[in-house]
C-alpha cells in the first residue's frame, strides 16, 4: 500500500491506494504543514470488514531503516509515522502505557546492527528516547546516553528502571526514568541483544549472540548471577507467564532451545523456520510464536506457534517478508509481527491463526510493542 500527498487550493488531500480498497482524506493546509513538518505521514490498513471489532489498542513499531517511530491506531486503521533523531532498533511501552522507550544509534550513523560495528568500527553512543506515548509527535521527553549499539530496553512494572542491551560493549545500562540517568552498568556474554525480564521482576535473561549464552541478572543486585549455554546466535527470550520456562530463538541454528528456570538449564530444542528472531509467550502460557526472519538474499515470511505443553510446533503463519519482531496484545486475542523486508505489520488472530490486517509502517520496521486503549 502506498500513499501521496497532493496540494490542492482548497487544502490538502491523502490519496491511500491498497491493493483492494482506496481512500481519499481531505487535510485543511495548516493540518499538512504541521504533519510535514513533524516529518509524519498517515496511512490506513488493508484490513478485512469481519475483524474491525477485534482491533483496539495501539502497536508501536521502530523503523529502523527509515529513523522513525510508527504508532497504528487498531480501532481506526490509521498509521502514524514520525521521525526520531535515532535509528531505533527497539521499542517499549511502560506497563501503565504512559510512557514509550525507544533505543538505538543516532540517525547519522550507519543504521542497527551493521557489519562495521560488529567489526569495531568506532560508532557513536547510543541513547535511549523516553516520549509521551500519547503525544509521540511532540518529540522525546528525554534523551538518555547509553552505550555503544543499544539493542532492546525492557522497563520494570513501576516504570521506575529501564534495562538496555548495550551490544558494542557487552553490557547492561540501568536506566533511573525519573532522574534520566544511567545508575550502572552490568557486564554481560558477548554482543548482549534481547532480553526480557521475569514475570516477578526479579531476574533479567539476556540473550548474547556472540558466545551462545543467556546472562541471568539479579535485578536486586544487579549483578550477572549465572550464565546458561544454550546453542548458537541467540537472538531474544521469552518468558512462560508462570516464569517456570525461557524459550530463547537461536538464529543460527533455526531452534528455539528451552530454559527451566528453578535449575538454569536448557532442558529441550524444537526446530522452527529459517532465521528465528523473536519469540513471545501468550497471556495463558499455553503457545510461544516465533518469527522467522530468514536472511537478508532470502527473506522469510512464516512465524512458528510452539504449543508449551507437547513442546511441537502446531502451526505456521504466512505474515510478510522479513518477519522479525513479535508482540502480544494483553488479552491474547491479537498477536503481531513486524515484516523488515516488507515495511509492514501482521495482526494475527489468535483464535484463528489467521492474518486479519495488515498494516504499512516505516522503513524497516524491527522491534515493536503493544499498548492497551
């Protein structure tokens, strides 16, 4: 789906043109000034007529190849997508949904996770972008130094502590939101990227793509207390909600390898597609979706369901080139799934396993979040 903006002397319209619907919103002037110059543009879903009642809530996404940050209104289709000063590699909604978290390199630099940072290649610090989630056009409310290559931020339940994988530095930064500053740094494996904290908050694991290990953090402590092997490339963790089991996607080896967590052990692996990046539990803990990004020359388009209790895959979803990141709406009816390749978003019926809409977003379109109405 693409869109165009036209001038008009009366105003301003946006021509929104789908493969199978087309609208034509009118702008007053004043409108399309401000959007421009807050370098917005808005776009609507391809979405079908039978699952506009489900959609509610709101999906944020970081573009990372585009320097910018989109918010998809479920209830009304509409996409928003505002230019950041960094090239965001991950996103965060607090768990009061008032605040957004966003990490990644200023916008000048090469975008993510390139080749000649994992080299050493000398690259700026990172920040970690703290906005009024309702008012992201307002531009950050903070801007945080963190460290070298941040690659995901997770917050605590109060919104009082943020944790950022600071990849180039093999490195966790602690981040106090009401004082925006670092407060300390936690050595971690090497080239630390996704994490996740605990049901409890009590623990944070953090995936180390360069050395095949999960970090365990105390995040009393703050401190590692442990460091679990589990195979090659791993890419991100998703805890159970009981907090008994981590699934840990292992990119290099199309697996997803399984944590006990009351004995810091990979217990089990189960073979998924081509490339798993994200992982991410249901509320009821009863199936982990996976997406499977596949590569760069040969993208991959299909995310795995893990049902927890046989520990099979018990089905596979076609979504859009690229598939990379993986949210769950907080009553586990939608599930959703960033497509790099293609610029877009899935939402998948839980119930179904069906793609009920799909949605265009920025360039790129790595980590993404779900906030609740």
């Amino acid at each position: 789906m693409t869109f165009i903006i036209q001038q008009l002397q009366q105003g301003a319209f946006i021509l929104l043109k789908g493969a199978s619907q087309r609208f034509l919103l009118k702008l007053s002037s004043t409108a399309l000034a401000l959007m421009l110059s807050l370098g917005t543009s808005v776009a609507r879903a391809q979405q079908s007529p039978s699952s506009e009642q489900h959609l509610k809530g709101f999906v944020y996404t970081a573009d990372e190849q585009g320097n910018s940050i989109s918010t998809i209104n479920l209830a009304s289709g509409r996409v928003e997508i505002v230019s950041i000063p960094i090239s965001p590699h991950n996103v965060q909604s607090t768990a009061d949904g008032s605040r957004l978290l966003a990490v990644g390199q200023p916008a000048s630099d090469d975008h993510g996770h390139s080749a000649s940072a994992a080299h050493g290649h000398k690259v700026s610090t990172g920040r970690l972008l703290m906005f009024d989630a309702a008012k992201l056009s307002s531009g950050p409310m903070a801007s945080i130094q963190v460290g070298t290559h941040p690659a995901h931020v997770v917050v605590d339940r109060a919104g009082r502590r943020a944790f950022v994988t600071n990849a180039g530095d093999n490195t966790i930064a602690v981040v106090d939101l009401p004082r925006r500053v670092v407060v300390r740094t936690i050595s971690t494996g090497r080239y630390p990227h996704g994490l996740r904290l605990s049901p409890n908050g009590r623990e944070l694991y953090v995936a180390n793509v360069q050395d095949g290990s999960i970090s365990v953090i105390d995040t009393d402590n703050l401190a590692e207390v442990g460091r679990i092997p589990v195979g090659r490339a791993p890419v991100q963790v998703g805890f159970t909600p009981d907090g008994s089991r981590v699934y840990v996607s292992l990119r290099d080896e199309n697996n997803v390898a399984i944590i006990d967590t009351a004995t810091r052990t990979k217990i089990g692996t189960i073979a998924v597609g081509r490339g798993p990046i994200q992982v991410h539990a249901t509320p009821d803990g009863r199936f982990v979706y996976v997406a499977n990004q596949g590569t760069d020359a040969e993208p991959a388009d299909i995310v795995s369901v893990i049902e927890t209790a046989s520990g099979q895959v018990v089905d596979t979803i076609r979504t859009g080139k690229g598939a990379h990141g993986v949210a769950v709406s907080d009553d586990g009816t939608l599930v959703f799934v960033t497509n790099i390749t293609d610029g877009t978003v899935s939402a998948i019926e839980a119930a179904t396993r069906v793609v009920v809409a799909t949605f265009r977003v920025g360039r790129g379109p790595n980590g993404i979040t779900y906030r609740q109405p």
